[in-house]
C-alpha cells in the first residue's frame, strides 16, 4: 500500500532528525547494512559468541537426490527421522521447518495433467487437507478439491510438492506417539492464537513444533535441541536478485533456534541443491563468506548497494490495455542517452505473477545511481498515461528500492 517504505529506513531518519542513535540487529545483516558498515556509513559491532556461551548448532546437509535414489520417497531422510526419533525418545524438543502453509503446492490429474489455477490470479491453487479445499494464497479464491479431473473424468488426482499440513500428517504417521502442533498462517489466523500455540508447545512439552518461517525467528526454548529443515529450495529458486540472501538467512536464523539452552544444538537441512553457497557456508554459520561471494555478485550485476532500483509496476483488467500503458510510460520517461548519469531501463515485461485478483500485471525496472533525481520524470511518465483516457483505469505503482521483485 501507498506510501512504500522500509521501516529501517524510517528508523534510521527519526533517528538523525531526534539525535538518536539507531541500532540495527541481526544475526543475518542485510547485505546493504553490512557494506554500509564496512565503508565506516554505519559503526559495527560485532557479537561473536551467544549471549550464554552456548555453542552454535552443529548443522548437516542431506542431499535429497541420493535419499530418492536410494529408495526412500518420504519427505524424512532417514538422518533426520533417526534424529527426530531419538529427540523424541529423550524427551527433548524439536521443530520442524516447511516454509509453505498447506498440503501441497499443486493438485494434478496423473492422466491428462490437468492443474486447477485460481480463476483470479495466473497460479496454481494450494491443497489444505483440513477441509478438503482448493485455496489461492494471493486473493482468498476458496473451492472444494477435485475427486474427479473436470478435463478427462479420471480419478487419477495426486497432490505433488508439500506444506505445512502435509508434513504434519506425515509426522503423525510415522510417528504416532508424538505430540504435535503446528504454527502458520492458517492456524494462527485467530487474535492471540500465535502466543497460544508457542505456550502451549512449552507448557505441554510438545515434541515436535512444524511451521513457516514463523518459527525461524525470536523463539528462545532451552529444550529445543533439534531443527529439521524440510526443504531448502522454496526460497532458492524466486525470480529476485535476493532470493540467495534470502534463503540463506532463513536457514542460518532457524538453525539458531537449537541449542539455546544448556543441551547441544544441530540442524538437518534436507536439499536438492547442497553445493549452492549459500546453503554450504550455513553448515559453518560463515556469514562474512556469504558476504563477500553475494557481494561481488552485486557489484558485477549493479544491484543494490552499488545501485538504486526503481520498480514500476502496471495493473488493469485488460492485458493489451496493460501492456501498453507500460510502454507509453516507458517513452513518456524519456531517452536515457539524454541522462548524464548511469541508468539502466529492463522491460516492461510480465510480473513474475502476470494476474493477481483478475488483474493484469506488468512491470519495468530501472537501475539507476539515485532514484531521487528521477522524481520529476516519474511523475510526468504517470501523469501522461493516466491523461489518456484509454489507460485511465490503468494502476499505476512506483516503488523506490523495492523488497520484492514480482
């Protein structure tokens, strides 16, 4: 919603306008953050040990590839059930990661290859096993789950990928003594509910909590001695120059909720690719590495820090009409080999989600040194599709330095 900002942003202004000092925590900075700490913008402070002196989890990477062909098709790896069998049997605690709410990514007809898609958005729609439904977790379309494929008629409907609800059913079943509760959008949807799950998962000594990324920060259980990340790859693959970081920053912030008591801590991070980097250097919680690989990335593509990005973002009813108003922004913006500065146009193009809530979506981007000079040319570019009546219905969006590229 407008007006976008980034609350650190907003931080650290109230900050220099009240004289303040403004203080920026993580255990995973964010790569701009830490490079404006090394050039000396910010002043770093370094925490290297955990405020107990506990050591830092032992983490393993299981190849999932070498798991399938060995024979084992569950969602467990037999490292991390015996580990998850043997917290069990000490009587100690673990949680369990599938950053993805639901039964399954997809349901598919196995004869004809049919997958149902919300009629709204240009997706795929999520199967949650609790009421047999269909959902899109972008506009709430809802409606009940095929027994019998609409295209071929055949009975051949399998679910395929997994989420939060399939990992709980599949934790029941292979382990049937095991108290279990689960924590996600779904079943935190109440007021206090969130708070509810995790005193009760301390009060009743649940053995195994299963969540989304919910779990992965500012949750402090002494027996929590073991994490299981279910899959690695949900975050790897995004079509965002951040989705490395991203998931590299998940991994390391979960992993440090084992082992935060006076009982040794270990992480099991299931895979299908374990020689990315950023899953490697999690194994030795080596974030400077990380930093340096992530950063000579950046500079070489001219992201951010070394670049501002500008995202401008088209939606309508109508993709022609779409289309067009993002190419007439485009030339209403103006000949960049008119700019003295260095600036980068990419697109428009589709959204990496062409249709949210039957909406249409289009988008360009601009790499530039401040976006701030360019204010006076966004404005103009707006201003002269919308003056058309042909793209008046035509929304608009301009977001500084974006968080997410979609």
């Amino acid at each position: 919603m407008s007006p976008r900002y980034h609350a650190r942003e907003v931080a650290m202004m109230r900050g220099k306008t009240h004289g303040a000092v403004t203080l920026l925590a993580s255990a995973t900075p964010s790569i701009e953050s830490y490079y404006y700490a090394l050039l000396g913008k910010y002043k770093l402070i370094k925490m290297n040990k955990r405020y107990n002196e506990s050591s830092m989890p032992h983490i393993d990477v299981v190849d999932m590839r070498q798991e399938l062909e060995g024979g084992n098709k569950s969602m467990f790896s037999k490292h991390l059930y015996n580990a998850v069998r043997q917290n069990i049997d000490k009587g100690e605690q673990t949680i369990l990661l599938m950053n993805r709410r639901g039964f399954s990514t997809f349901v598919s007809c196995r004869k004809c290859g049919f997958v149902p898609h919300c009629p709204n958005c240009n997706i795929s729609l999520t199967y949650h096993s609790y009421d047999n439904s269909l959902k899109c977790h972008y506009c709430g379309h809802k409606q009940p789950n095929y027994t019998v494929c609409p295209v071929c008629d055949s009975k051949y409907i399998r679910y395929f990928g997994g989420g939060t609800q399939k990992v709980e059913d599949e934790v029941l079943r292979i382990f049937p003594d095991a108290k279990v509760i689960r924590l996600d959008a779904d079943s935190a949807s109440r007021k206090n509910s969130h708070k509810e799950i995790l005193d009760k998962f301390v009060k009743d000594r649940i053995d195994i909590m299963i969540g989304t990324q919910m779990v992965s920060k500012g949750l402090d259980f002494s027996n929590v001695t073991l994490v299981g990340v279910m899959t690695a790859d949900t975050m790897l693959h995004i079509n965002d120059f951040r989705s490395t970081e991203r998931t590299f920053d998940l991994l390391e912030q979960v992993s440090g909720r084992a082992g935060r008591g006076n009982k040794a801590g270990r992480a099991i991070i299931q895979t299908y690719n374990p020689d990315n980097y950023a899953i490697e250097l999690v194994k030795t919680h080596s974030y400077s590495e990380f930093y340096n690989k992530t950063i000579a990335e950046r500079q070489t593509m001219w992201y951010p820090p070394f670049s501002e990005m500008i995202c401008i973002r088209f939606s309508a009813d109508d993709n022609d009409v779409t289309r067009k108003s993002a190419f007439m922004f485009k030339e209403s913006f103006g000949d960049i080999n008119d700019i003295s500065e260095p600036i980068a146009v990419l697109g428009p193009i589709p959204s990496g989600i062409s249709r949210i809530k039957n909406k249409y979506r289009w988008q360009m981007l601009i790499k530039c040194e401040n976006a701030d000079n360019f204010n006076d040319r966004l404005i103009m570019a707006s201003e002269t599709v919308k003056s058309d009546k042909a793209y008046e219905n035509v929304q608009i969006q301009i977001d500084k330095n974006p968080i997410n590229i979609y």
